[in-house]
C-alpha cells in the first residue's frame, strides 16, 4: 500500500493549531494573504498580519518580485526574523497563500507553513476574527540571494524544457486550456494575444487538489490525479504555469510539498508571457481546423 501521509507533514498547520498558537508572536507570524487585497480589513485572524501580493510582493515598476533588500524590510516591519514560523492562510482555498509561500522560499526562509483549509475553515468553525491590526517589533532580517533557478522557471528555459519534450502542467481552467478564454472565467478577457496552451502541456485545474471544506485532498487523490490521470511521476522535471504564476504556485505547493517531487518549478511569467510571444510553441484545440 502507499504512504498515505504526505511528504511533508509539517508544512500544513490545522486551524487548531493555529487557535492555539495565536499569541506565540515571538515565534510564530501569521500571514494573510489574499485575492482580494481589501478584504483583511473585513476581518482576520487575531495577530495575523497582512501581506498583499500586488503592493509587497511585486516590484513597483518591471513585472517582477522584490529584491532581497525589499524583501527583508517587509519582514522586518512584519516582525518575522529569520528563525520565525510563518503560517501563511487566505481566500480561495489558499490559492494567494501559497504564492506567497512560493516568494518566501524564493528568498530562502526555512520555516514556512500554509493552514489547511484557509479563511473558509477557519470561518466555518465559528472562530474568532477581528479589525484590529497588530503592531510587532521590528527585526533586522536577512535574506538569502533570490533563488530564481531552482523552484522558478523563465520563458528560455521553458522554450528548452518543451523542445525536451519534458512534462508542463497548465493549472488554468479548461476554457483557457482551451483557447476559448484568455482569463479565468467570469474575467475581463486580457492580457494575452493568443489563447491556448504550451506544446505538450496537460491540463489540471488548480482546484482539483482541494476538497469541498478548503482542505488538501488526501495523497490517494492527488496521486490520482497527478500521476494516475496525467502520468506524471516524481523523478521528472516539472514546469506548471497558469497567467501570472499565482494559481501555479498552489499546484507546485501540491507536488513539491505534499507529493514529494524533487523537481517543480513554477513558471511565473506563464500565459501573459507565453500568450504574447512571437513563435513559441502553442496549441490551441479551440482554433484546430475539423
């Protein structure tokens, strides 16, 4: 029978945990992170503080993350040192957390964590929110040098990883797997020129690998997916993408963290890159002649 616990265990934190770590502020640093950047104002976790993925996480003017002295005045004004456990939880079944998580470990911070089940859980138990906004001690953090060549991926290599005929994964939805949809359904359709697919990529919803109360479905499924369905396996080289790398970086969360896969690196420049790029490989189903 094969292992039923994942991979790495201690990279989820329950919603209890976090209820009974809430003022563990010297160690612990819980993060908000979420699509909709208003909506920490609403209500959040007692101490959690926020971190909004478009005002602290992207440079202001090239489309690209932080620099290491950026990075380590955010967390430093954040209260988080080098050795702080961040618990990182958000709206969409975790979908903004794990991008998050995804910037940290660029940066290299050793102990980061992502609550299962995120905002919706944390509500649907009935526990406890506030307004107010926590104020910490400012710490002098020090980053790592940007780890751009190990969990990230840039459109040249991307270009030699299909050439190689190596595995991708669109995390998009079927619509923009398709080509039918340029965006995410029920969005404006922009920013790209083309609609489709990278050559040779297989399809598998980002949300697929979460069930019904925000959770992570258990490693039986997700290895039924992944690996059953798509025939992916973890001695491979994998490259996911969705638009703008932040859907991607749950599923490279699924398969580095949580299925053991050594190799995944998250295309961040994804569809608006590959979508507007002068001839690259694409396939488009919804443009194919009958």
């Amino acid at each position: 029978m094969a292992d039923s616990k994942y991979a790495q265990e201690d990279v989820l934190v329950s919603t209890q945990w976090v209820a009974d770590n809430l003022h563990r502020t010297d160690k612990v640093r819980l993060v908000e992170s979420n699509e909709d950047v208003l909506l920490y104002s609403t209500g959040h976790i007692p101490n959690a503080v926020h971190i909004d993925w478009v005002a602290d996480l992207n440079d202001a003017i090239r489309r690209d993350y932080l620099n290491e002295e950026q990075f380590a005045a955010l967390l430093s004004r954040q209260g988080i040192a080098n050795d702080t456990t961040v618990v990182f939880y958000g709206d969409k079944n975790n979908w903004w957390a794990t991008y998050a998580f995804w910037v940290f470990k660029l940066f290299g911070h050793k102990d980061a964590r992502i609550m299962n089940g995120g905002r919706q859980k944390w509500i649907a138990e009935g526990r406890e929110l506030t307004k107010d906004k926590p104020s910490f001690p400012t710490t002098t953090y020090k980053p790592q040098a940007r780890a751009d060549y190990k969990i990230r991926a840039f459109r040249d290599q991307v270009l030699a990883h299909v050439n190689a005929n190596q595995p991708l994964v669109d995390v998009r939805s079927p619509q923009e797997f398709s080509g039918e949809l340029l965006h995410m359904p029920g969005s404006p359709q922009e920013g790209a020129l083309r609609g489709g697919h990278i050559k040779g990529a297989v399809s598998v919803p980002w949300s697929r690998a979460v069930a019904e109360d925000g959770t992570f479905k258990s490693v039986e499924d997700l290895r039924a997916i992944y690996e059953g369905e798509k025939g992916l396996s973890s001695d491979q080289n994998v490259v996911a993408y969705c638009r703008i790398g932040e859907r991607s970086s749950h599923t490279w969360f699924v398969l580095t963290y949580l299925l053991g896969y050594p190799n995944v690196r998250n295309y961040d420049g994804s569809w608006t890159e590959w979508g507007n790029m002068v001839g690259v490989p694409i396939e488009n189903p919804s443009k194919a002649k009958s």
